[in-house]
C-alpha cells in the first residue's frame, strides 16, 4: 500500500498585495519505506509541498493522505528537516536537549541515549553541551539532522538537509540515511539541490517544474538498495541518470554535460 | 573591564547626583529660598531616615507593606504570564478577552478602588489593588514575546507534536522570557507604587500611611524619608531581579549590541 | 510707599469704594464641600463684583492641596479645614493670615455614627473599636478625641482607621469598621443609606461651637495678604454678606446641590451649620489649642497673630 | 494586546463583564447603592456626556494625556536606545534609574504643587514621568534582542553607530517599544487622572469624580467616570494596535496553519 | 601587492564554560582582483576566519592587514554574503528595500537603478517588492548575494553563498560572479563545501585543516581567467584539481573517485 498520496495538491499564498500560487495540482505517491528525491528549481515550491504534507499549512486545493487517511494537522510519527535549520534550533535548550526535546515519551536515560547515539551519528559527539549559537552553520544543520533522527520517524521529511556541511561530511551523512532508512524502514522524502545526491539517494527522483511546481518526471533509480559512493556514482546508469534528472531540469533536452 | 570599574562605573552618576542634590539645597536653604522648607538636603533626611525606618517602624510600618507587595507582585507575574502565553497564542482568547483587558488596563487604579471597597472591602483592598496594578507590563510583554515566537520554531514544536505543557513552557515561555522580564521589572516598581497608593485608603500603617502623614503635618524630612525609602527598596529589589534575569536567560548570547560592542573595542 | 499706605486705604476700602483694590483678579482655592457654599452664593450673586473683585474659584481636591497652591502663590486665597494652616503656622513655612472664617460647627454637623447593630453605642464603647476618620489630626479625629477625655474616656485605645468619606459606609456596612465621623451630607447620608444612628456629637461639649474652617492668604513681604490688603478687605466684606445670609436656608441649599453636588432630597436634610459673619481671634484660638492639646502643635500657637490687620469684621 | 479585529466577540467579552457587574450590584453581592449597576451608570454616562462641562473636562484630560505620552516617548526613545547600546551609560545611569523609578507620583504631588503650580503642568510633569518608563525598558529590552546577524550585517556595510542605531536597532525594536507606549498610555491616563483626583486645581475628568463624590453617594458619577477612563483607554490601545498592524505587519506572528 | 594579507592569526571564542580554539596561526595573502576559494571541513572555523577579515570579530592572536593597513574595524568598501543568509536579511524591509540599504551614499534614482540591476541579475526580477519571508530559501539566498553585488565592494567575502540554490541557478550564479569580478575587478573570498566549485571559480583553492584551522594547502588554479561549465569542467586540468582538493580534505593521499 501507499505510504503517502498526494492528489491534485495546490497551494496559493494569500498576500494583501496579490496572492502566489507555490505548487498545483502535484500528484503522487510514496511507498512505505521508500526514499523518494525531490528536485526542482530555486523558489518552485518544494518546501511548501514539504509543509503541507507534514500539515503546517493547509493546502489550498487537493489532499495528501497518509496511509489512506486525508492529512488534517500534523501527521503522527514525523520529523522534518527544515531548511531553515538555524531558525529550527531552541537556542535556550543545550544542543543534547535539543535533540532530546521532542522524545518526551521515554524514560530519561533512553532519550539521553538516543542524543548520545544520534549526536555520535552526525560526529558532533563532543558538541552536546553546547548552545546551538556557539556551533557553526554545518554543525547546526547536523544537530537538527540528528533531532530527527533520534525521534525515529516513520516518515521522515528533509528540506535540503546536507546544504551547509563539507563534502566529505555530506557523504557520510547520506550513507547514514541510507542505512537507517534500511534498518528502520523509514519512508523519507528529501529535498535536494544536487542531482547526484538525488540520484545517489533516491529510489525515485521526483522532478518539479519552475513555480508553480508541478510534477515534471517521476524517475526510478534502479541502483539497488545498498550503493557507495565511490562504485554507485562511478556506475553508467548512475551517470546516465544523473544526466537525465539535469535534462529534465533545464527543461530542454537531455544533454550530458 | 575589572571589577572596581565596573562597580565605580555603576555608582558615579548616582553619586554626583546626590552631591548636587545636597549643594543645590543647602544653597537654597542659606539664601532662604521660600521652598526650601520642602526640599531638606540629603543629609538631614539621611538622620530622619536612620531614626525612622530602624525604630518600630519597621516591623508596622515597612514589613506588612513590603510582603503584601511582593505577594502581589509575585500574583500579578503568574497571572500575567498565564494570561499572556494565552492571549499571545490563541486568537479566540484574544478575540472574547482582548477587549476586556484593554478595558481593565486602562482604568486608573485610584478609580478602582470603589470596585475593590465594594468587592473585598477596605481594609483587604491592597492586595487587590497591587495585583491588579502590576498585571499589566507582565501582560502586554508577555503577549508580545507569545505571539513573536519565531515561524520555524513554531513548525517545529508542531512537527515534533509536542504536549500543550511542552509547547507552553518549553518554546513560548523561553522565547518570551527576556520580554517577561522587562515586564516584570516595569511590574516591581509600578507594585511598590501601589503599595503606596492603597495604604492611603483604611490602612493605619503602612509606608504610603506614614508618608501621607508627614506631608500632612508638614514634616518634609520624615517625607523625604520615607521617599527615599521606596527608592532604596525598588533598588533593591531591583537588583535581586536582575541577578534571577541573568540566570534565567543564561543561554542568550549576551547581549548583541553590547557584546559587538566589545569585541570590537568600541 | 506701598505698606506705609496700607491703613488708611484699607480703612477707606472698608466704607465700600471699590476703586481701591491691589488686585482686581482673585483666585480662591476651594474645595467640594458645604462649607464653601455662601462662598458661591457671593459670586452668583454679584457681592464680589460689587467690591471690585473678579473671583475666580479653583476646585481643589483637599485643604492640603489647598494650602499647597496658596503656598507657591497660584491662588490668592485658600479655603481650608483649621487645623492645616495652623499647623503649618506652627512649622513657620510662611505667615499665613487668616482672611475669613468659613463655618462654625453646630450639633448635627460632626457626629460619630454606627450602623444599627454595632457594638458602639456609647461614647464609653469606644476603646477598642475600629472608627473611620478622614485622616489623623484633622477635626475628624480631635473632636471626637476631646469630648472622649472630658468623658473620661481611654481615647487613645482607639483605632482610627483613614479612608474616605464615601467609603465609610460600605465600610460600616461589612463591619469592616465600628464607626465612623462624619461631617455633612455624610451623617445624613449615613443615616438613610446605612440606618446609622449618632453615637455622639463631636461638636459639644469642650468643642461646641467649634470653629472649623476658613479662608487664609500669605503674608509677609511681598505676599498677597501683605500687599493686597485692600483686595482682603473686599473679599471679606463680599463674603459676609452672603455668609449673613446663609440662615436661609433656601438661599444656601442650591449651592450644595450645585457645587457640592449633593442630590436635592439629601440638601433639604442636613444640618446647616453656623456660617460666621466675623473673624475672632480668640474663637479660632480654640482650634490651636485643641490640637496643642493633643500634640499636633507642640507648643503654642498665638493666633491673633494670623489675623490680618486690615480685618473689616470687629 | 493586538489581534483578531473581530468586534463581535470583543463586545461579547465587554458585555461579559458588563453583565457579571450588574449582576453582581442587582443581587447585594456587593452593596448596590455604592457599586451602582451599569444599567445606571452606562446611561449616567451618556447624559454626562451631553454636559458640556464634563466634555470639556474629558477633553482636557485626553489633551494633558496625549501631551505626556508624546513627551515620555521623544524622551525615553532616544534614552532607551543610547542605554541599550552603550553599556557603560546604561551601567552608569541604571542605578539612579532605579532609585528613582518607584517612586509614586502620587507621594510627589503636594512637592510638584509647590513647584509647578496648580496648572495643568503639574500633571503633566508627574504623567511624563510615569510614562517614561515602560517606553524606556522596553526600547532597552528590545535592543538586547535584536538579531545579532543584523548588526553584524549592518556592520559589514560599513554602517556606523548612529546608522546602526537608527536604520537596524530601531526598526527591530519598535513593535516593543509600541508595546511600551501601549502601556505608557494606561500609565499617563492614571497619573493624570489621580493627579486632578489628588490635587485639583486645573479641570479634568479626576476633578469631576473628586468633586462628586465628596458630595454624597454620587457612585454613579463616580462610576461612570470610570467607565469613560477605561473607554478612553480602550479606544487609545484601538488605536495603537492598530498602527501597529499597519506599521509592523512584517512582525506579525507567522507559523500557525489557520 | 597582496591586497589582502593574513598573519599568524588566531581566534579563541571564550565562553562561561572553557573556550574554543576556532582558528589557529593562519598565513595567507590574496592579490588584488584575485578569487580565492576557501574550503574545509563542517565547523574547522571558516566563517570565523571571515568574520576577522571583516572586523567584526577582533582575533585572539595575529593580524589582518589590507593594502598592507591592519584591520581595526569593519574596512571600507567590503561586502559580506552571511552563511545564514534568511537571518541577514532585515525583514521589515522589501527586497528592494533589503538591496539598497547599504547604498545610503547613492542618489535615490542611482540606488534604485542598481537594486534593479542587481535583483534582475540573480534571476529575482519579480520579487522586490516582497517581504524576506515571503521568499523560498534560496530567493533569500539570492536576495543576500544581490546586496553584496549592487554595493560594488572591492573585497567581497562570501560565505557558501550558492548552498541553497538549485544546480542550474547554481552555474549562473558562478558564471555572473566570475563575470562581475572580471569586470569590477573585486577581490573575492569564498567558502564553499562544494569542491568541483572551488575549483571552478578559484584563482587559487585555500585548503583548511579540521579544527582548529590551519593552512593544509593552497593549490593554484591554472585554467585561466574564462570559464564555461561545461568545457571547464571536462577539461582534464579540473578534474585532476579536483581530485587533489578533495584528497586533500580527506587528510589522506590523493584519491580520484
Ligand atoms: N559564538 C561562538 N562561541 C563559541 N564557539 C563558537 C562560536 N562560533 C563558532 N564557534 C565554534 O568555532 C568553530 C568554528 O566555527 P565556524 O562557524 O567558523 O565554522 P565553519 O568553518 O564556518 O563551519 P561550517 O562549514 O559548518 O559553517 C566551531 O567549532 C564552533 O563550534
Ligand atoms: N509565506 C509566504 N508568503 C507568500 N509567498 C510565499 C511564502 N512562502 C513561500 N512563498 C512563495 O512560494 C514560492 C515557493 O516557495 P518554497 O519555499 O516552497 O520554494 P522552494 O522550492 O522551497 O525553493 P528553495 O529551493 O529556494 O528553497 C516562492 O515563490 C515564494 O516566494
Ligand atoms: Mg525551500
Ligand atoms: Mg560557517
């Protein structure tokens, strides 16, 4: 069955001086479990779509469903990787409590295992008592990573999550996600302005179209669910598809460059 | 900056204006300037004071007063964080009680007393008086800081489904608290003001009773210190309330301007 | 030249020439009670014109305040309660002189009142209970203090409470307090709103006729009374005469409802006290020693001294 | 306290409170001759209002209120700002402040009397100075909130101390320092109010609730009186709210699904 | 002459609770007109180094010199594009508004003509009447890089300034940088994460070690002041440059993956 369904989704900001259409008449579905990359040009609106399926906003035409049941609030057993990650961090908690911040249905030592565990997964294992202001940009954007990892979702969203660390970190990270994404069979939708980590990542590549988004191409990236970043990216199809997902983007043909 | 600058630093203006203060009234006194009779130099209220405040009146006139006003201040801080938190994040308590509280706010606290006489009476009318006075600064803050909750804060505490409790005094309690205490400094002095102010009504002692009184039997010094007796007490007070301030917002990086400011030398 | 002349022209001022006067525009701090009500009468009628005199009343809100826009010279004239100025008097903040004498204290006037089932009744209760009062050293409380002692009553066992006249009654009313001293419209008041009955007097006795309130200017040089004598001479002669027509009682009532703002069933009721016509030294002399007599003044305060010179009553 | 413009359910709070009053004075919960109800108070009002006396009084309070407002906020603006920004003023000049800040005007009126008279300056001098300091501490407090980013910003485009003051510090505080005068204004109505009720001498809706009711039981002068105060104060805060909206719709909440 | 000059510089940040040694004894000097790219690990103390450069923090230990000046303050004539864009951007002014605040020095109609310019020149044409929040995460992103660019500054100091934009607004992002730097002739300095980038822009790459930063390498970039995305990037002399860099971050021997 469909984790998440998406149908004839549109959403229009409403301002006093005009209003602005994000996204419409978005349609899709993700399987449980599945890693699905959402590429599209700066400003189409990918993070609108991420809030409306976490139900922050309401969408202003269509639905989203989570296993079969219309998205009305905010679904349970989410986390989200805002973008704006900086802004997402309470700068009066430690970093450690921060990431513990939303288990509070476990007993104290398990959430501090859980920080410990997830802090230790991002390498910011020596960063727990401090305050997300003394951290540079990177390691913030780690400590929301590891506040929704820690939380376990079953659905995990992710707004351009490995943006502001190194290369070498950023590697380190998706190959995180894709081992926890098997081990706990996570369903992730992430957001991604570099086509090869869509590629790298995703088992489908989900393209949208300049503002207002709609779904351009729905590509499957036959990669097999165990990749490494120097043998997958190395490989054809690898190549070709990332070729294929820059194409699409551009909107003209498929060039490789 | 050590520690003797600092503390010179925090005392020189208060210093030079008690020095001006004491040469503009003996000059006045000297040349027999008509008020003076009115504006004693700080050195003699300094005697007046020292008798005063250290005899019995300390126990009558200074210990119930300064209780009922903290008590009252401590009320009207959890009342006005609670209604604040609400109002600032609900738009249907904003809505029905918005107005009410506009309303209320704007009634001099003098002209209330006829509500309090009436509803606990005249002698209990403090308290009320006090509480409902320093509502308000804690109030209109808190409300501010409520509804400034940064948006991603916001998305994220909704994300993460936090508890009612949680959210309240996890995220809007924080991010609110740096204008909860500006609120609650405003809140001090206005509840020492009212002290005074419900002491002149069916109270026998009290510091606002004892100042009425040397107004009216014309004994300035006796008034002036008591005056200074509010001054010393809202200072000290004061004081205790920073020292809770710091601890509580520990976790902000202190303060932008002034540490720009210093790491820059100016 | 200006005080060597000041005799004779208030002497001539005293035979009723207008043209005499320093100061044509008087201001007059007043407060909202019945005292100051043939005060009124004199402007509504024109007596103040007729001496040359264009007064300008200033509501004040107590003979404190009063006293204070006296002192800083923003009125001229100050309607106050005795014992203020005399105690300031006493103090030496200035020379104050009294120009008239506003209302002399009738029985009916100032009373101690109790609600019906207080445990008040007699002026022998009185120690021990709780009694509203305007404020200490006021009349409120000396009067009643000095008919208790020639009673032989522990006064000082008394627990005066301080609040304002319209509080008193709900205060009696919850039993907040046992009693109370009210002046007019209040013992009326309290009478109709509350059943309170007198418990006693506080006119009677050792303060039976007791001169309660008055009009005081400040002297000395370069001060209103000091170098306006004529202008108080024709103050005072205005004010007599409509302070000699306060017995009617029809001519006083109007101005209680109108400036005092007591309802008109209320006026027909309270007892109108004596309004004096002359200005006695000896009379207000009373006053001063009644509060050197329960130390409000220490020592003692002459007070023919505060009788101006040019006084046009004998 | 700015929000929903719903007038609905704000009249349905104020009718709220209206009715719990006069239920309250009906039933001798509380003496009724004293707490008079808002069925005769409300309709006091009205016919008060038609006294040109009493409107004149009004006004004249309204005016003296304005007058200190502006005055508190042209003082402590700037004040709060240099305070806020440079912190050895603010170590310097504090401790004076808070000395000085619990002070009662009420206790100063009879000193105010003597030196200002009894013209409407002394109630305007006592208002100003209970005004001045929510504006103050809440320019202050805002000042330490402002994104350290945007000074870092404003400073990296070479904006010196007085830009930064003006064109960053400014602009972020003010939805905070409007709050201030929010509650600065509640604070001048009540000093000047409880200066006309304390000292007298110049006209004002305090002198009129003084006069009456030393007079007898004019509660409903009294009362009505006091309705107007917290109308007039409610009508301000309309007021400002809503240059609020206006002027800092960047600074509304945001965040919350509808 | 170098136009820029780093000595011996270190910065400490001193907190209640221990300090932190951010940067440490770093030497390096950029010409004037040069483009130096500046890459290194999550957290090794990039943004510090940059904050120095600007004055805004006064370093612990060493010195920046400009035209051979020290620094004391903020220098003239320098722009900064922040890591945490959203938070530099005043949100109660417009975009356009955003744009020209620091050209205070300029005529209205001069001040104008430039945000107009600039705003049209990263693709942001439409929105400068807008709010800051009313943008996606890169169109603030962009906004942030338009402000710099309309100032005209003679050193420019970016701070991963592409991260959250999209991979074709990316390159002309680049292209538009390398171009305004060709034609103003603007020093610039420039931390990236993204290694193909730094050499694609570089003059020379500044290689940081993990933190506390100091100086592993500084590779010059011998493909010529004119670059095109494609040719660029297929050309042999890159992508060698690139495994270089990369090796280099890794701490390890040069590896091509
Ligand atoms: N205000 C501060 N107080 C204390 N420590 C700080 C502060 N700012 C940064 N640091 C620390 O200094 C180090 C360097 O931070 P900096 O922001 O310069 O890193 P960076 O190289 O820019 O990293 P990134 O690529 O993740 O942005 C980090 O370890 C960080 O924890
Ligand atoms: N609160 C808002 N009010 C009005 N318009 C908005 C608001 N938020 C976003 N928009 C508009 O909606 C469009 C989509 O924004 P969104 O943030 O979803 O883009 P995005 O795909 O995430 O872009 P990016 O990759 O740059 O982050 C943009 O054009 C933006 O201007
Ligand atoms: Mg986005
Ligand atoms: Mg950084």
């Amino acid at each position: 069955m469909n984790m998440l369904e998406v149908d004839g989704l549109g959403h229009t900001y409403k301002g006093k001086d005009g209003s602005h259409t994000a996204i419409d008449g978005l349609d899709f579905t993700v399987g449980a479990g599945e890693l699905v990359c959402v590429v599209g040009p700066s400003g189409c609106g990918k993070s609108t779509l991420l809030r409306t399926i976490a139900g922050l906003i309401r969408p202003s035409r269509g639905t989203v469903s989570l296993h079969g049941t219309k998205v009305d609030g905010v679904p349970r057993d989410l986390a989200v990787v805002f973008q704006d990650y900086s802004r997402s961090l309470f700068p009066w908690l430690s970093v450690t409590r921060n990431v513990e911040f939303p288990l509070r249905s476990l007993s104290r030592t398990e959430r501090e295992a859980r920080a410990v565990e997830a802090l230790a997964a991002v390498g910011l294992a020596a960063a727990g008592k401090k305050y997300p202001w003394q951290l540079s940009g990177g390691m913030q954007q780690r400590v929301a990573i590891a506040r929704a990892l820690a939380y376990r979702p079953s659905l995990l969203l992710m707004d351009e999550p490995f943006a502001s660390v190194d290369a070498q970190t950023r590697f380190e990270l998706e190959d995180l996600l894709l081992r926890i994404r098997r081990e706990q069979d996570t369903t992730v939708l992430l957001v991604t302005h570099d086509i090869d980590e869509s590629v790298y990542l995703g088992d489908r590549v989900l393209v949208l179209s300049k503002s207002p988004a709609t779904v351009v191409a729905h590509l499957d990236v036959p990669l097999g669910p165990v990749r490494d970043q120097i043998g997958t990216r190395a490989s054809e199809d690898f190549v070709e598809l990332r070729a294929k997902v820059a194409g699409l983007l551009q909107g003209g043909p498929v060039s490789v460059r | 900056m050590n520690r003797f600058t600092r503390t010179a630093q925090r005392w020189v203006v208060f210093v030079a204006a008690v020095a001006l203060w004491e040469l503009v009234t003996q000059l006045a006194e000297a040349s027999g300037a008509a008020m003076s009779f009115f504006f004693p130099p700080p050195s003699e209220i300094a005697l007046t004071a020292k008798d005063l405040w250290f005899s019995s009146a300390f126990g009558k006139h200074i210990v119930p007063g300064v209780g009922r006003m903290l008590g009252g201040w401590a009320l009207a801080g959890v009342i006005g964080v609670a209604f604040g938190i609400l109002l600032g994040r609900s738009r249907h308590a904003m809505a029905y009680l918005g107005a009410v509280f506009n309303f209320l706010r704007s009634i001099p606290p003098p002209l209330l007393v006829p509500f309090f006489v009436a509803a606990v009476g005249t002698t209990n009318m403090q308290f009320p008086t006090i509480v409902f006075g320093a509502i308000w600064p804690v109030l209109l803050n808190t409300v501010d800081g409520a509804r400034g909750v940064d948006a991603t804060k916001v998305e994220t505490a909704r994300v993460f489904r936090l508890s009612r409790t949680q959210w309240t005094l996890g995220v809007v309690l924080p991010s609110a608290l740096p204008k909860v205490f500006a609120g609650l400094r405003l809140s001090l002095s206005i509840a020492l003001i009212l002290m005074v102010i419900s002491e002149l009504v069916g109270s026998a002692n009290g510091i606002g009773n004892q100042l009425v009184r040397a107004q009216r039997d014309y004994e300035p010094t006796a008034m002036w210190a008591w005056i200074v007796l509010l001054g010393v007490l809202g200072y000290l007070f004061n004081t205790v309330l920073l020292a809770l301030e710091r601890r509580a917002l520990a976790w902000q990086p202190r303060h932008s301007l002034e540490t720009q400011a210093l790491a820059t030398g100016g | 030249g200006l005080l060597g002349g000041d005799d004779t022209t208030s002497s001539s001022g005293s035979t009723g020439s207008t043209g005499g006067v320093e100061k044509a525009k008087v201001k007059v701090g007043v407060l909202p009670v019945v005292d100051v009500a043939p005060f009124y009468r004199a402007i509504e009628q024109g007596y103040f014109k007729e001496q040359g005199l264009d007064v300008e009343p200033v509501v004040m809100a107590s003979g404190a305040a009063s006293i204070a826009a006296v002192l800083s010279g923003d009125v001229d004239i100050a309607f106050s309660s005795y014992p203020a100025p005399l105690l300031a008097q006493s103090k030496k903040i200035a020379e104050f002189k009294i120009v008239a004498d506003a209302l002399t204290a009738k029985p009916g006037h100032i009373v101690v009142v109790a609600p019906p089932n207080s445990p008040l009744k007699k002026p022998t209760d009185a120690p021990g209970k709780k009694i509203a009062i305007t404020a200490r050293n006021t009349m409120t409380d000396l009067a009643p203090m000095s008919v208790l002692k020639t009673q032989g009553v522990d006064y000082t066992q008394v627990e005066w409470r301080e609040m304002s006249f319209a509080e008193m009654i709900p205060a009696m009313e919850r039993g907040e307090v046992d009693g109370a001293v009210v002046v007019e419209p209040w013992v009326t008041t309290a009478m109709k709103k509350l059943g309170a009955v007198p418990v006693f007097d506080g006119a009677s006795g050792p303060t039976a006729e007791m001169p309660m309130s008055g009009y005081v200017a400040i002297g000395g040089s370069g001060k209103f009374a000091t170098t306006s004598p004529n202008t108080v001479a024709a103050f005072q002669r205005a004010l007599a005469k409509a302070q000699a027509e306060a017995t009617d009682r029809t001519k006083v009532e109007p101005m209680f409802v109108k400036y005092a703002k007591i309802d008109q069933e209320t006026a027909q009721l309270v007892t109108i006290a004596t309004y004096s016509t002359s200005l006695e030294a000896n009379r207000i002399q009373r006053v001063a020693n009644l509060m050197s007599e329960f130390g409000v003044i220490k020592g003692n305060l002459d007070v023919s001294t505060m009788i101006p010179s040019s006084t046009s009553n004998k | 306290m700015s929000g929903a413009p719903r007038v609905p359910a704000s009249l349905i709070g104020l009718a709220g409170f209206f009715a719990i009053w006069e239920v309250a004075s009906r039933t001798d919960l509380v003496p009724g001759y004293y707490l008079r109800p808002p069925s005769v108070v409300l309709p006091k009002m009205v016919t008060l209002l038609g006294d040109p006396a009493f409107v004149r009084a009004v006004v004249a309070t309204l005016v003296a209120t304005l007058l200190a407002l502006v005055i508190a906020v042209l003082i402590a603006v700037p004040a709060g700002l240099v305070l806020g920004s440079v912190p050895p003023v603010r170590r310097a000049v504090m401790t004076l402040v808070e000395f000085l800040r619990p002070i009662p005007s009420v206790a100063l009126i009879p000193l105010a009397l003597l030196t200002f008279g009894t013209g409407p300056d002394t109630k305007i001098t006592l208002a100003v100075y209970g005004a001045l300091w929510p504006i103050l501490f809440n320019t202050m407090y805002a000042l330490d909130e402002v994104d350290p980013l945007h000074v870092e910003t404003a400073r990296a485009f070479g904006t010196g101390r007085l830009g930064l003051l003006r064109r960053v510090a400014l602009p972020s505080a003010a939805p905070f320092v409007l709050t201030g005068v929010r509650l600065s204004f509640a604070i001048a109505l009540a000093v000047v109010i409880s200066t006309e009720l304390f000292s007298g001498g110049t006209i004002g809706l305090g002198q009129v609730v003084n006069v009456a009711s030393g007079g007898g039981f004019n509660m409903d002068t009294v009362l009505a009186g006091t309705v107007l105060a917290g109308l007039v104060g409610y009508g301000a805060n309309a007021g400002l709210e809503w240059l609020h909206r206006r002027a800092f719709a960047w600074s509304q909440p945001r965040g919350d699904a509808e």
